[in-house]
C-alpha cells in the first residue's frame, strides 16, 4: 500500500498525492525517510529539501519549517512555506541570497540575525534546488 501526501502551507495545498513510494523530509534531528507501514510520527521540520518518490521519478520540493505528521500511511506536513522545484525563481532566489548575505555583513545594526541566517539557508537551498532541476532538464534536452 503507497503512501498518501498531502503538503499545506497557509497560501495554498502544495501537493496531493495517494500513490507516492517514499518521502524524505529534513527535520530538526536530520534527515527522515519514510516509507509505507511507518510508526505514527510526528516532529518539527527544519528549511531543507524534501524529497518525494513515486516510482523511477523523484521530485524536490523547497520546504521552510514547519511539522510533519506520519499516521496510518499518511504523511501530512503542514509547511511554513513550500514549493517545487519547477516553481523556483533562480534569479529571485539569487537576489534573496544576495540580500540575505548583506544584512549578515551588518549584523551589528542588525535586530535580528537569526532572522537573516535563516533567509540565507532559505535562499541558497532554493537556488541550489531551483538550479539542480534546471541543470536535469538541459541533460534531459
């Protein structure tokens, strides 16, 4: 029996899906793979990659904390922010690391440098994600 999966943020439902082989989520204590007949879980999701199996595919999916549920072959997350891969801006993403990157260079004036820490790890995961898929589809071309 495959895994259901089901990603939420406040915006939108990021994905729905009822036939998916194996998620790997990052969570607080490290990466954790789930596969069908997973003991009831729930932890706390760090900014990171998930990636979601189905078959030969995988897919990437740029996921910004959050909680993870495991329960009766559903994995629901409920995402401070999430996206796929496809949908990654890679220049966007380039500006946010630059500004990102920035504000840590004046983190004296800085109020918040955990903050800014957090919108560098997010930027560099989006770009490396954002330009790992773009490099996938020239080899694919």
């Amino acid at each position: 029996m495959p895994l259901t999966l089901e990603i939420v943020t406040a915006e939108r439902q990021v994905l729905l899906d009822t036939d998916i082989d194996m998620v790997v989520a990052p969570t607080v204590d490290g990466e954790v793979g789930i596969l069908p007949h997973h003991a009831p879980l729930i932890t706390v999701l760090e900014i990171g990659e998930m990636r979601v199996k189905k078959g030969s595919d995988e897919q990437s999916i740029v996921i910004a904390g959050g909680f993870m549920e495991v329960l009766n072959d559903k994995v629901t997350i409920l995402a401070d922010a999430a996206e796929h891969s496809e949908e990654i801006d890679v220049a966007a993403a380039e500006q946010a690391r630059a500004r990102a990157e920035e504000s840590l260079k004046n983190k004296d004036q800085l109020g918040d440098a955990a903050a800014a820490e957090s919108a560098l790890r997010l930027a560099s995961l989006r770009l490396r994600v954002g330009s790992k898929r773009k490099r996938l589809r020239r080899e694919e071309s």
